[in-house]
C-alpha cells in the first residue's frame, strides 16, 4: 500500500510540473537579432563578392561565343579598307 502512494504521488507530481516545465521552455527572450542580422549580411556579402568573378567570367564567355560584326580600326587598316 505504502509503494501505491509513493507511485500515485511521484506521477502527481511529475504530471503537475510537467506542465510548468513545458510553458517554460517556449518562453524565451531573443536579445540577439542585431548580431544575428550582422552575420547574415557578412554572409551575403561574401557571396555577392564571390559571385561577381564568376559573372565576369560568364559575360566573356557568351561575349567570344557571340562576336559582334564590327571590324576594330586595326582590322581595317590591315585590309587596305578605310
């Protein structure tokens, strides 16, 4: 009988903080937004720095595979056209 009344009060009790326990946990004050926001952007801006090369790199690209029909002056000149 004594072990009965143990157990109900041990399940009692944990049951009735258990409560408590759970609305603690998702109460949480974030006081580090501002820092949060500043890694984001050191992030976002090595990736935009690292992006312009590659951008570069694909505009001469399309650039040699697309030749304008344009002669330079030095063509020209090589050629006898005026």
């Amino acid at each position: 009988m004594k072990r009965t009344i143990t157990i109900i009060t041990v399940l009692v009790t944990q049951f009735a903080l258990a409560n408590e326990l759970m609305a603690a946990s998702s109460v949480r004050e974030d006081t580090s937004m501002f820092l949060v926001w500043m890694f984001l952007g050191m992030c976002a801006l090595i990736v935009i720095v690292q992006l312009m090369p590659a951008m570069f790199l694909i505009f001469g690209m399309l650039k040699s595979l697309f030749p304008s029909n344009k002669q330079s002056p030095v063509n020209l000149q090589a050629n006898g056209e005026k």
